[in-house]
C-alpha cells in the first residue's frame, strides 16, 4: 500500500545519503542511475524494446540478436551509463577550472 512504500522509498533514501557519505570520505564518486529501461536496452546496439526480455532471466535483442542472462546485459548498461555521467562530470569540472584560471 503507500504508506508501505513510503516507507520503503525513504529506506532506499537513507541507504543513499549513508553510500554516499562513505564514498566521499574514501573519495569514491556517487552517481545514481534511473532504472528505467536498463534491462530492456541491448548492451550491444542499444535498441530498446519490452521485447528483449524474453523472460526473467533471458535477454535477447530482437534488433542485433544479441543474447546474454538479462541481469548481466542491465548491469552493463547501468555501469556504461554511470561512466558517461562520470566523464561529464569530470568534463565539466575541468572546463569551470580552466575558466576560473585564465579570468
């Protein structure tokens, strides 16, 4: 019900403020990926279709014809999609560097 999933909702929040408060203090980056479709995009050619997951536990790409257990292929794109925000980041920060330099 909401109350329960309230409930399990602000659970998740504070596993995340705490996760993210160790990494800072060993100087780890947090970066949090929204779920959505990282077990229906194909790793390989990224094609995004509810028809990927055959089942639970089986992804196949019905664009490339990939196939691969579907928690893996998900993983892979969660962990493709943490890095590009990384390198955004670290991007974004160079240039603010750069700038506050030559001023």
């Amino acid at each position: 019900s909401g109350l329960n999933r309230e409930i399990l909702k602000e659970s998740w929040s504070m596993f995340f403020k705490q996760l993210e408060y160790k990494l800072k203090l060993k100087g780890g980056i947090f970066v949090q990926i929204p779920a959505k479709n990282t077990s229906r995009a194909c790793h390989v050619c990224g094609y995004v279709d509810k028809e990927n997951r055959k089942t639970q536990a089986e992804f196949k790409c019905i664009h490339c014809g990939h196939t691969e257990n579907a928690d893996v292929n998900a993983a892979k794109n969660i962990k493709r999609a943490g890095l590009a925000q990384i390198a955004r980041q670290v991007n974004c920060n160079s240039s603010q560097q750069r700038e506050a330099i030559e001023a």
